[in-house]
C-alpha cells in the first residue's frame, strides 16, 4: 500500500510516511479508549449522585450546559481524534442512565 501511494500522483499522501500513519492510528485508538474513560466517569457520577441522594437530573442539566457551550466546536474529523465525547453523546448516554436508575 505504501509503495501504491509513493507511486501515487498525490503528493499529501506519498509524503506520509509510515510512521506518520502509525502515529495517526495510535491517536485514534488513544482517543476511542479515552472517550470510554469518559463515559465510565459520567456514570460513575450519577452512580455517586443516587448513593447521596442527589437529584439525578442534574447530571444532565449539567452535561446539557457544557454542551449548549460547545454548539458547533464538535463536528467532523477533528471528534475522532477528541480524548472526549461528544456533549450530546454524553447527554443522551446520562439521560439514559438516569432512567435507568429512577
């Protein structure tokens, strides 16, 4: 694959090398199992917030704050390289949650 892309006419990818990729990948795989520490966080939140007796609501409301201050800085390629997910994947991850432990 490496030496089709050298021979390639596109000068971006034959100039990446292979461990340039290698890089890219392993930002990607170190991102994806970031972003699963993210979500066990959250849980584990809500998991706290039941065994206090807080309002489990809040969680939510919280998460919607962040991400109603986020609107539009978490789209395309650059969220498949973020340590963290989405605001309103982890909104809609809560609410669920939340659901499931009222």
């Amino acid at each position: 694959a490496r030496k089709a892309a050298e021979a390639s006419d596109n000068s971006v990818v034959s100039a990446l090398s292979a461990s340039e990729l290698g890089a890219v990948g392993e930002a990607l795989l170190n991102a994806q199992f970031s972003q699963s520490q993210e979500y066990d966080a959250d849980a584990y939140g809500v998991d706290f917030m039941k065994r206090h007796n807080y309002d489990l609501n809040a969680a939510v409301t919280a998460m919607q704050v962040l991400e109603k201050a986020s609107e539009g800085a978490e789209k395309g390629v650059r969220t498949w390289f973020s340590s963290h997910p989405t605001s309103a994947e982890r909104v809609e991850r809560l609410k669920k949650k939340v659901q499931a432990e009222s």
